[in-house]
C-alpha cells in the first residue's frame, strides 16, 4: 500500500508560525468538509470504517495520533505528529485513528459531503466490497 504524505508549506517568522492549504493546489480534491476531532479519552479508537468513494486528508494540528490504514491486503500505522504534514486516505481504505496524545487535535479535510451510504463500517462487508472476503 502507498503511503502518501503531504508536507504542506510553512509560512512563519518571529510572530509564529502559519500554514494555508487551498484546494486542488495543496489539497488533492475540492473540499467538500471539515471536521476534527479533540479531547478524545486515553485508549479510545475511532473511525473503524471505509467509504466508497471518499477522499480524505488527515493532518494532526496539535499533539499526535496514529492511523492505522488498511487495504485488504496490507495493514499500515501511521504516526502524525507535524501540523505542516497531511496524510491521504483514499476510498476504500479501511481506517482506525489511535494512540491520541492529551492535546491532540485531528482535522479531516474531505471530499464530499457527509452520506452515511458512503461508509462501510462493518470490516467483513469492507472485504466483500473489495473483493477480499474468505
């Protein structure tokens, strides 16, 4: 599986630091929603799904976290620490988001609107819609 990253631009000087992120050009598609996630409780696991047709990028803002991707065939982790670092998740990619520090605070960058029909969020069913089931 391709683990693609993306290092968005620093804008900073002796006042801070700032990243702008514009779609299509820093973002690989036209962001349909944003939504993050914070004050997630020690030892919880999100997401435990897929979508069909869903993009998403994942940057990690404040703190860290750890996405476990997985394409039927290979199961990947991956740490984000960096505010300047996106992570893409394509569709049909099953994900779990773990690992959460105190103050982390995880921005999700997607390509469409929120449709509960896009999400697969049973793991057998995600196997069958790849074409992985046992």
């Amino acid at each position: 599986m391709e683990i693609r990253k993306y290092q968005f631009q620093i804008h900073g000087d002796e006042r801070g630091q700032l990243v702008a992120l514009e779609e299509m050009k820093d973002i690989p598609f036209e962001i349909k929603r944003v939504y993050y996630m914070y004050d997630t409780i020690e030892g919880v696991r999100r997401g435990f799904h897929a979508h069909k047709c869903l993009e998403q990028i994942l940057i990690c803002i404040h703190g860290s976290c750890k996405i476990l991707m997985d394409d039927g065939n290979e199961k990947v982790e991956v740490p984000l620490d960096k505010p300047y670092e996106g992570l893409y998740i394509s569709n049909a990619i099953w994900r779990e988001m773990f690992d959460f520090s105190p103050d982390a605070v995880l921005m999700v960058l997607a390509s469409e609107y929120y449709d509960e029909a896009d999400y697969i969020r049973d793991y057998n069913e995600f196997l069958k819609y790849i074409g992985k089931e046992n």
